[in-house]
C-alpha cells in the first residue's frame, strides 16, 4: 500500500486473488478524481451528526452513475458527549465502465437542496 497524504484519496491492495481494490474517500477530498477498475469497492467516509437532523444524500439517483450502493452504515461516536457526532460510511461498487460524478449534500430531510449547507464532489474514472 502506498502512503497518501490526508488530502489523497487511499487505495488499499488488491486481494489475494486480484480480483478488486477498495478506495476511501473522505470529505477533505472534495473535488478529487479517482481512477478505479471495475468491480473495485469506493468507500466513502463522512462525518455526520444525525442528532441535529443532518445527514448525507446522493444528489441524483445512483442508477445513472455506474455505481450501486452496497452497504450504508453509521459508526456512532467515540466521545460520550450529549450531540457528539459519528461516522456515515457508503460502500459502492463500480459497474458500468465510464466517467462519473457524484454529488452528495449534507442536509435535513426537510430543507431544500439549495439550502444545503455542505456540498461534496467526486469524479469517477471507472475503467
């Protein structure tokens, strides 16, 4: 595995038989392209405070992007603190080869999207 800076996207090893790598992304890598295979896993880590009503959406549909969303869990936080916020972490996979991009808004159900107070972007080489 090579080492990345905190701004980089990070790219563990393929597995033992070749077959797919696993990418994470972060919010401070906004605005970045990542070149994947197909079938590679993104993994996309967010810090996310459901408690006020916040939380992250896809801005479009998945099914236009070329990529399907496997898992979407929720590491609650390590402070004890009333209101501490956790961990929002999307597992996709990669299925159609092409470019892509995908938004993502951090906001209440409620509100609307230009009102969002948080927006990220990432481009998607998928080949």
């Amino acid at each position: 595995m090579r080492a990345a800076s905190s701004n980089a996207a990070r790219t563990t090893a393929r597995t033992m038989d070749g077959s797919m790598r696993k990418h994470v992304l972060r919010q401070s890598d906004d605005g970045k392209t990542v070149n994947i295979a197909l079938g590679d896993e993104l993994l996309l880590h967010l810090a996310e405070n459901p408690t006020t009503g916040y939380g992250w959406e896809f801005s479009s549909p998945l099914e236009a992007t070329g990529v399907s969303l496997l898992y979407d869990t929720f590491e609650p936080p390590t402070s004890r603190n009333d209101g501490a916020g956790g961990l929002r972490i999307l597992t996709l996979r990669a299925q159609k080869k092409g470019q892509t991009i995908l938004k993502l808004a951090y906001r209440r159900p409620w509100e609307r999207e230009e009102d969002t107070p948080m927006r990220i972007t990432f481009t998607l080489n998928i080949m």
